[in-house]
C-alpha cells in the first residue's frame, strides 16, 4: 500500500496519469496555471494498492478572508478543485473494489484533517467519473446538473441526425455564406483570440470568474500538444473561436466566443461541428462541451449545447466536511458577517456553505 500527498514536481504525478485514462485537466500543468491565477497551493492525494489507484489533484486555500477583518488570523484552510473538469481519478481495479474506495476516502479525510482542512469539494468528471455514485460512500456524491457531449464513435450521418434540426439549418447556412473552419496554433492567435474572448464575456455579462489574466492564456501553452485553437473565418478575418483540450479520446472545449459582428450568423454552430470531426478522425470518443452555467439544465446556453448530441452526463461533486465543529463555527461567522441567518446559508446548497452569498440562489458549485 503506498500513500502519499504528491507536489507538482513529484515524478509520480505523471507516472500515475499514465496508468489511468485522465483528462487535460489533470495535467500537473494545468493544476499549476490554475494554482497560480487563483493563488492557491496544489496537491494531489495518491493511494495505491496493487492495480487499484486513487488519485485526487485539489488545491488548497485560506478560509482567511472570508469573515471580516476580525477573523483575520485562522490557520485553518479548505481544499477546492482546479477550475474546469479535474476530479478524482480510479484505476479500473479500483472502481470495482469499493473496500478500496472507502479506505481511500477514510485516508483522505485524515489527511486533510491533520493539515488543518476544514472541508473539501472536489468535483466529478462527467465521463471518467460516471459510475462514482455507485462505489462511493453513501451520501458524499451530489448532483448539480448535467452536461452534454458528442459520441464520436458514431458515424459521420448518425451525428448529424442526433444534431437538432435549427442547427442543422444554421451549419447549412454557415457554409453557404462563405465562413470556413481550421485548427491553428494557439501560440500564433493568442492575442486575437483574448481579445474575442473578452469581448464575449464583456456583452453577455459575464461573472468575474469568467475572466483571465492574459498570463493565463500564455501559460496554458505549457499544455503542448493536449490544447488546439478551432477557429472559423469570413474572408481572413476571425469570426468565433474555442480552445480545446484533448486527451485520452477526449476532446474537451474550455473557453470560448463570438465576435459581436458575426453573432446573427451563429458561425460557433458551425464550429463545433467542425470540432467534432476532427475529432473523431483522430481516433477520440468524446467531444465534450459541458452544460449551462453553474451546470444548469434550463438555461440558453444548455439549450444551445443540447442541439448536437442525444448523450448527457450527470454532473456532481464530492463534498467532505473534514472538522463538524469548525465547519460550523465558520457558517455562524460567515452569517454574522453577511447579516443573514444560518438557515439562509445552510440552505443554499452551496458548497461549504461558509463561502455562500446572501445573493446565492444555490448552484450546487464550491466558490
């Protein structure tokens, strides 16, 4: 039995990887872009026995800043995913063995414990992940919506038919007015593609986590060969475009928009039909392009991403209260702080609950 809390530069984080399908999210070179945009500090919890694996990347953070001046001081911390798809990651062996997967939980809360962690939210990959629910503890996975991806196992007239006859249209159309649509190097377009990117967040209002540092996009060419920039033109000039990840048969979309110009013609349908055969010519089973916001299943951009496959996925998490006492402490501070009530935020759904908004509707997500 090896178990370890692995670093970035610990060999064994790539050693693992390649034992178990992953997706780009899992890379300790992702982990680190988002370590240092949020300032947080990565890990990654490992277990192994025999062929059973269990490996979860997280990220640790102050709970410092989230209770008023007077509360300044707390050496306690919680632990969050990176942002995007990460998740927990089981070997096949281990997926089978539920002894194992309850032992791997045990151990990770102690861990957590005796580093001061007051909780932890990790999330589920839709597709790796699928089956956790069934050889998890009862009670640790929660739902929070759903997302979409393509079968790319299909053939070329089975996914057009799965595609919804509006954007079918729309694809037609597309071509006929003249936008064409290619992979480049993401190193070659970045600045045009920030650009783009921001001006989509900017019109459709977007929240502050939507945003990034232009470092971000620079540092995310670490990623080599795992992340393509699909992009489609009319006459030379960049209508839409979409970073996306790829590993081990998956094909992920992260960040993406339109410009404004173009936004009556919906080049992006056109887009992501592209994507996906290229995709499935280079051998991958999934194109998957996540659901709505805050993993919604009623809102537009679910509807939209609804229009091009039959497949869904459940989305979920993993939520630990690693100390009762000290979880719930900070729930009476954070409401004090808030002028709100305890109930208020127990009842968000939001996950720690200490980190909800009096604003908060309730998405299921962590902060």
């Amino acid at each position: 039995m090896n178990i370890q809390v692995l670093d970035l530069s610990n060999p064994l984080w790539l050693e693992t990887l390649q034992k178990i399908p992953h997706d780009a999210y899992h890379l300790p070179e992702y982990v680190c872009i988002e370590a240092k945009r949020t300032k947080h500090i990565p890990k990654a919890f490992l277990v192994v026995d025999g062929e059973k694996i269990f490996f979860a990347p997280y990220l640790i953070r102050s709970c410092n800043d989230f209770f008023g001046d007077e509360f300044s001081q707390t050496s306690i911390v919680d632990v969050t995913a990176p942002y995007g798809y990460c998740g927990i990651l089981l070997s096949e062996a281990g997926t089978h063995t539920p002894d194992f997967v309850n032992f791997a939980i045990n151990e990770l809360k102690q861990m957590l414990h005796s580093q001061n962690v007051c909780s932890a939210f990790f999330m589920i990959h839709p597709i790796l992940n699928h089956n956790f629910i069934n050889v998890f503890p009862s009670g640790t996975i929660s739902e929070s919506g759903e997302t979409v991806s393509i079968d790319l196992t299909l053939s070329e007239p089975q996914i057009w038919a799965h595609t919804r006859k509006g954007h079918q249209s729309t694809i037609n159309k597309c071509k006929r007015l003249g936008f064409t649509s290619r992979m480049v190097s993401f190193e070659q377009y970045m600045d045009e593609f920030i650009l783009l990117y921001e001006e989509t967040m900017n019109r459709v209002g977007a929240k502050e986590t939507y945003y990034f540092e232009n470092d971000y996009f620079r540092q995310l060419l670490n990623l080599g060969e795992k992340i393509h920039l699909g992009i489609v033109e009319m006459e030379d000039e960049i209508a839409c475009a979409s970073l996306f990840f790829e590993s081990c048969g998956i094909v992920q979309a992260h960040l993406g928009g339109t410009k404004t110009k173009f936004l009556h013609q919906s080049p992006f349908n056109l887009l992501l039909h592209y994507v996906r055969l290229w995709g499935k010519e280079r051998g991958n089973k999934f194109l998957h392009i996540g659901g709505g916001l805050g993993g919604s299943k009623e809102d537009s951009l679910y509807t939209f991403k609804s229009g091009f496959s039959r497949q869904r996925h459940s989305l979920s998490n993993l939520r630990l209260i690693i100390n009762e006492e000290k979880y719930q402490y900070f729930i009476e501070l954070r409401a004090n702080y808030l002028n709100t009530t305890v109930r208020h935020l127990t009842e968000s759904n939001f996950f720690p609950a200490y980190r909800a908004s009096i604003k908060l509707k309730g998405t299921g997500e962590s902060s």
